[in-house]
C-alpha cells in the first residue's frame, strides 16, 4: 500500500463532461456471485478500483482463475482449492463477508476474515450470520475469522430486524443453492442489489420480488455462467454532481441514471441549483446562491449516506445555517474536524450536523478518514483558496476510479505523490 497524498490549488472553475464508471458496490458482490458456479464469467464496466483488486485476489485465493483488464474481469472458479479468506488479502475491504454466504453454500465450508473497510462506525454482521445458522450452517469466530461449515443449507423464512445491504445481499446469494424457497423480508432493494437479482436470474437463479420490500428465492442445485454489465456508480454521480454545484462551475455528468440519485437532485433543486436532467446525462449549471436546508440520510431511496460528507462540503457554501442528521453510522462525521480546519464552522451534536455558511475556505493540510469523506475533502481543497495538501489518499482509490484525472480534465489543478 502506497503512502499518498494528493495536492490542490483550489478556485479552478471547473467546465466539461465526465463519465461515471461502473459502480463499486454493485461489482463487489457480483463477483462474489461467481463462487456460485464452475462456469466462466465475464463482467464489463468493472471500475478499476482498490476494493475490486482485492475481491479479485480473494478469489483467486480460493481457486479462481481470470483477468482483470480495461474494466473487464474474465473469471471462472473451476473447482474450490480452499475455504479461507485470509485476513493480508482482505484486511483493508469490507468485501469478505460477501464471500461467505456463496462460499457455505458451494463449498459446505468457509474460513473468511471479519470484514474491515472504513471506520464510519458500527455496521454489525449478526443478520449475516443469524441467516445463515437459520439455513443450516454452523458459525463461530476464532482469532478474527467467521468459521462457517455445512453439509446443505435449507431455505428458511428470515426478517431482518433493520435494513442491511451487504446483509441482504448475502443471505440471497446463499439462497440461490440452498434446498427449498427461502423467503427474506424488509430487504433493502438499492438498485446495487436490484442488479445483483439481474445477475443472479441470468445464471438461472430464481428469485421474485413480493410485497413490502420481501424476496423469495427458490433454490437451484446449479447455477450457470453469465456474460453482465455493471450499472454506474449513483455515488460518484453524486460526487461530480456536487462539484458541479461548487464556484460557477458548469458540468456535464455521462453514463448517469437519474432514478438513482434522485433524493440528492431534490435536494439540490430545493437548494436553489440549476440542473438539466437528460436521460443518460445530468448537467449543472452555474448558481449564484445556494439555500440552506435540512436533510437526513435513510436508506434507498432516501437520501444516501455514501453522500452526506460530500453535501456537509457544499453546505459550507451556502447561505444560512444548514443541518445534516447522520441515521446510518453512528461515526460518520470524522470528515468534520478536517474541513474546520480549511475554515468551516461545522458543530457536530450527537448525530447531526450543523454548518453555518457561507464560509471562505483557506488551503491546508488535512488528512482523510475514510472513502467517502476523502471526496468531501477533495471538494474541500477545489473551492479553497491556496493549496490544500489531502493526506492518507489511499482511501479514495478503494471506491472512485482516476478521481484526480477526471478532475484534472475538468480543469482542477490537483497532482497524486506516492511515496
């Protein structure tokens, strides 16, 4: 792992058009999927990204055997050469419990790290193993690994207590191989899993969608190959769509799919921002005076969380006090005290935000915290006069792909140094 950080001259006005890449969270438990079957796979639009590279390590781990070039990942997993999931390939990515559910159910056994990722506060697996020893499989946790064994996983009927996606996402996988219907309730439904259902039907899975946000998944003793596009990333249109709203920039956001961001365009528009929606493209246009507003993040399709340190950035800009209440993870706004330090007069109160703007933001040196705060601060140092050096860089390559290159395009003064 590279020690980077990355460096900007702010108050470039940025003009143009980017394209959004494949979504990350879409990709991951796509690839997970592939476990799930000894025929080949091919998956485009794969964003280039470091969480894909080690899902893609953890599998060939395990017996998989592929390539990953120009956002295509050509894979098959002939046959199974281990169960574990060992903690130096995943130790810095989420994606591991993802592997556990389609693991148990091919390979009866599975020894996978405890998932690690971004430190933005508690995101439990009990409903992840809750389902799976309902199903049949045996759990415990040794020295940091969920050890997982069973002879064949049975369909059940399983509610999850709150929403989870990784969750969700798990639990249908393992689904797709184990014996009888398994119904699943108050699933999250985020367009990365209505994908991962388009993924899953095309190997042959079959899964309906009932009443209030429920899944029935009836079970298939194999399940073929298949040739899947990953949908773009709603999160990094978010992300430029934000920078759009920033100074008097004007851009042009391609392979976009309005639906998905649709809780952030009401936001916007009630802030008084000016955009074109299109159908695969979304355009900003400049604005003179950005609103204040209140706002919560829930899950789709409200406002995502993946978001909130992005908007806490443009709501320094805006004119008035303006409130962010956190209702995902409980230790979300660690993205807070670095952008006070370029001049914001953000307060935090249990789990809100409160920003007073409109603040003049002044160049610094400021370290990121975890992925999606890395772009808040990014936007940061873009609209703050001087330089801004953002260390601990690495986290923004897990989730964006070629950040800094789309925005150098669009005319931002930034450079990436690795050491």
């Amino acid at each position: 792992m590279y020690d980077m950080k990355i460096v900007i001259n702010g108050r470039r006005r940025l003009s143009g058009t980017v394209k959004i890449s494949g979504a990350k969270n879409a990709a991951l438990p796509e690839l997970a999927a592939a476990i799930l079957s000894s025929d080949e796979f091919e998956f485009c639009g794969v964003p280039e990204v470091e969480d894909i590279k080690v899902m893609f390590e953890a599998l060939k781990n395990i017996g998989a055997k592929g390539e990953f070039i120009n956002n295509k990942i050509k894979i098959r997993i002939p046959s199974l050469k281990s169960g574990l999931v060992p903690k130096d390939i995943i130790e810095t990515s989420r994606a591991s419990i993802l592997i556990l559910g389609p693991l148990i159910a091919r390979n009866g056994y599975a020894k996978v790290s405890l998932p690690g990722g971004c430190p933005i506060g508690d995101r439990k697996i009990d409903f992840h193993l809750e389902g799976l020893k309902r199903m049949g499989a045996k759990i415990n946790i040794e020295d940091g690994y969920i050890i997982a064994k069973s002879d064949k996983l049975c369909g059940i009927e399983y509610t999850f207590p709150n929403k989870s996606v990784t969750g969700t996402e798990n639990l249908l996988m393992a689904a797709t191989l184990a014996e009888g219907e398994t119904f699943l309730g108050n699933c999250a439904l985020e367009p990365e899993i209505s994908d991962l259902i388009k993924l899953l039907s095309s190997m042959g899975a079959d899964i309906k969608q009932g009443e209030n946000n429920s899944l029935i998944i009836k079970g298939k003793t194999t399940l073929k190959g298949s040739i899947h596009k990953v949908i773009p990333d709603r999160i990094e249109m978010g992300t430029y769509i934000i920078a759009g709203c920033l100074l008097d920039n004007e851009i042009i956001v391609e392979n976009a799919i309005p639906e998905y961001i649709k809780s952030l365009l009401n936001v916007l528009e009630n802030m008084g921002v000016k955009i074109v929606i299109e159908k695969n493209r979304i355009k900003v246009n400049p604005t003179d005076n950005i609103f204040p507003i209140d706002v919560g993040t829930k899950p789709y399709p409200g406002f995502p969380t993946d978001l909130q340190a992005q908007l806490t950035t443009l709501l320094t800009q805006a004119n008035g006090i303006s409130r962010i209440k956190e209702n995902i993870f409980n230790r979300r706004f660690r993205h807070v005290y670095e952008l006070n330090k370029l001049g914001a007069n953000i307060e935090v109160k249990g789990n809100t935000a409160i920003i007073k703007g409109k603040t003049e933001l002044r160049g610094g040196v400021i370290k990121s915290t975890d992925l999606r705060a890395s772009a808040a601060l990014l936007l940061g140092g873009l609209i703050a006069d001087g330089e801004t050096v953002v260390g601990n860089s690495y986290q923004l390559f897990r989730g964006y792909e070629n950040m800094p290159e789309k925005l150098s395009q669009l005319g931002a003064d930034i450079k990436l140094i690795k050491r």
